[in-house]
C-alpha cells in the first residue's frame, strides 16, 4: 500500500500527541499536520505548498465557528481528493447518516482499538466507506433507526451538540461528573450545565431518565 499523508484535527493536544506518536511507528503512516481547530485546518489546506494531506482524521467537536460536521461539506467541495475518517466518541444512527451524507468516507469511534482504528485509517485511504456496520443498512444514503425512535426522538438528538453527545456516551459509560471533567478537560460545573442541558434538550428527567434515553437511541 502507498503511504498516507495524515492531518489530524482534534482539540485534545494530549490525544493528537499520543495519535502522532502511535501511526509514527507505522511505515505507511506520515503525519504532516496537527490542528485543534477547524480555523487552523482551513488555513493550513489553504496554504499547503506540495504537502497536500491525504487522508484526516476529524473530530467532530472542534471550537466555534467550525464544528467538524459543518466543516465536512466544505471539505468535500473544495478538497474533492481529500479522504474523511469521522473520530469521535459521539455516536448514534442519526449522527452517523448525517456523517456519511456530509461527505465522509467513514467514523471511527474514539473508544476504538489502536489495531482497529489504524485499519480504519488504511481502508479508507484505500479508497473504501468505513461505517459501523450494525448502524448502517445496506442501502446506501441512509442511516438505520432503533426500532424505538420515532420523529420526535430524533428531532430531539438533532438539537444535541457534539460535545453533549460525547457527554451522553460518557455517562452511560458509568462515569461521575468528576470522571468526565478530566477526560474530557473540563470543569466539573461545565460538565454539570452540560448535563442539564441534555436533560431539558431531551425531556428527560434524572440520570436513570438519561441512561435509559441513551441506551434506547444507542448514543
């Protein structure tokens, strides 16, 4: 296989740190670009001179303006060679089909395997469609719903951030407000208003009224 030419985007320093150094170790893996904004990645395509990425590895919750979902039509405009792997911990049918009708080439959940994730990435630079197989029918275009979501449901998912989703996975993970404030490098009280903005979002009450949501919508 020829090398891939990864940019990374994520406003995790500490995990693009640790990703760089794992596909360092790879022979047909070459990092030319870490970037914790979608500012900083249109900059640096805008103004690449011969080192043109390949492939990126986007995460949808960026700093505004630009979120990673709002950012992969653009992308696909105006890097039409540019392959797309989608890297968050944000996940649910409805993500997922917005994902792929954005333009992705595929998501990877952050969660993931390192074996897994670096086969992703190889797939998809190979020219292939990389989704959660269990999420997605086989027609193309569109995303499979739990037999439980009805409109209003997924009405209600659509007014979630990608960070509050991230939030959602991490709850239902078992994971205390204090747990989740250092994995994701906040605040306590911000991971706290961000779990009551969930609850009113999604009209639901308590945390076991959460977790049940989450587990019925598989976020």
């Amino acid at each position: 296989m020829s090398s891939c030419r990864l940019l990374l985007v994520d406003d995790h320093p500490a995990l693009t740190r640790g990703l760089a150094a794992l596909f360092g170790q790879e022979p047909d893996l070459e990092i030319v670009g870490l970037c914790a904004s979608g500012h900083e990645l249109l900059h640096l395509l805008e103004n690449t001179r011969g080192l043109a990425p390949d492939l990126l590895l986007l995460d949808l919750h960026l700093p505004p303006p630009h979120d990673g979902l709002s950012l992969l039509p653009h992308l696909r405009r105006a890097w039409p060679a540019l392959r797309v792997l989608v890297f968050s911990s944000a996940v649910s049918p409805a993500l997922l089909a917005q994902v792929k009708e954005a333009g992705a080439h595929g998501f990877i959940n952050k969660s993931a395997e390192a074996s897994t994730l670096l086969d992703a990435i190889r797939a998809v630079h190979a020219g292939q469609l990389v989704f959660p197989a269990r999420r997605l029918p086989g027609r193309a275009g569109s995303a499979a719903a739990p037999a439980s979501q009805t409109a209003d449901d997924l009405l209600r998912l659509r007014q979630l951030s990608a960070r509050e989703r991230e939030i959602i996975g991490l709850i239902r993970e078992g994971l205390s407000t204090r747990e989740i404030a250092a994995r994701l490098s906040l605040a306590e009280l911000t991971v706290g208003t961000h779990r009551r903005n969930i609850m009113q979002k999604l009209g639901v009450h308590g945390l076991a009224g959460l977790v049940r949501f989450a587990h019925e919508q598989g976020l």
